[in-house]
C-alpha cells in the first residue's frame, strides 16, 4: 500500500507538468508537530524593558519526509522521477494520507533529497525528501 503522492502543480493553462509519484507508506512527516503557526522576536530596551514583537506565520512550514530505520525503500526508478522533479524547480502538490493536499516547494538550501542504498549495488533506497509548504 502506498500513501504519500506526489503531483506537479497545473499551469496556468491547466496543462498538468507530470504524472503522480506514489511514495511508500512507511514515509512520515517527521516535523510535522515542531512548526507553530507564530513567530516572535524578544528585545531588550536600554532600561531593560522587554519588547515582545508577535505575528502570525502565512506560510513556510517545513515538509520532511524520512522513515525509520529499514523503512519505506524507493526504486532507482522512483527516485530518478524525484529527482528530475527537484530539478525542474517547479511546486508540488504533496497528499499524505489523512490530510488535503498542500502546495510544496522544493527546499533547495536543506538538500531537497537524500538517497541511501538499501545496500551496496541495491536498486533500492532509503529516501528524505525535504519541501516547505508554500
């Protein structure tokens, strides 16, 4: 069974970029609960009154993909798909199960994708996929 999906955006003209990706079950959005939906800085004035800067976040919630230990292996086929989508640098329309879909960017700065062999010559891996909610 498989549960993550992942779909190009449509343009503009509603011409869909790609065909869907169906990721293993076993993948998990690891930081799902560490994000909050506000963000704050704290100063300190000269005579040490504290100023409290609060706003609400519209976006930019980190996505990360991962499975435990000898989890959730991808093909080489597979992972060329993720690959070439990371490469296109275009968003992603991420369904996990039990949620809607979301609209994801690639997070180029964290290393988008991190492949590990299942084991030494293996058609198999072990993936982390790393995206930000837009």
């Amino acid at each position: 069974m498989s549960s993550t999906i992942f779909q190009p955006l449509e343009s503009d003209l509603i011409t869909p970029y790609g065909s869907p990706i169906t990721l293993p079950e076993d993948l998990y959005w690891s930081d799902r609960f560490t994000w909050t939906a506000h963000d704050q800085t704290i100063e300190r004035t000269l005579d040490g009154a504290i100023l409290i800067h609060s706003a609400a976040k519209v976006g930019g919630r980190d996505v990360t993909l991962t499975a435990a230990a000898d989890r959730a292996w991808v093909s080489s086929a597979t992972l060329a798909l993720l690959v070439a989508e990371v490469e296109a640098d275009r968003p992603q329309s991420v369904q996990l199960p039990g949620e809607s879909a979301m609209a994801c960017y690639w997070r180029h700065w964290d290393t988008p994708i991190e492949a590990t062999p299942v084991f030494i010559g293996a058609d198999y891996y072990f993936v982390t996929l790393r995206l930000l909610e837009a």
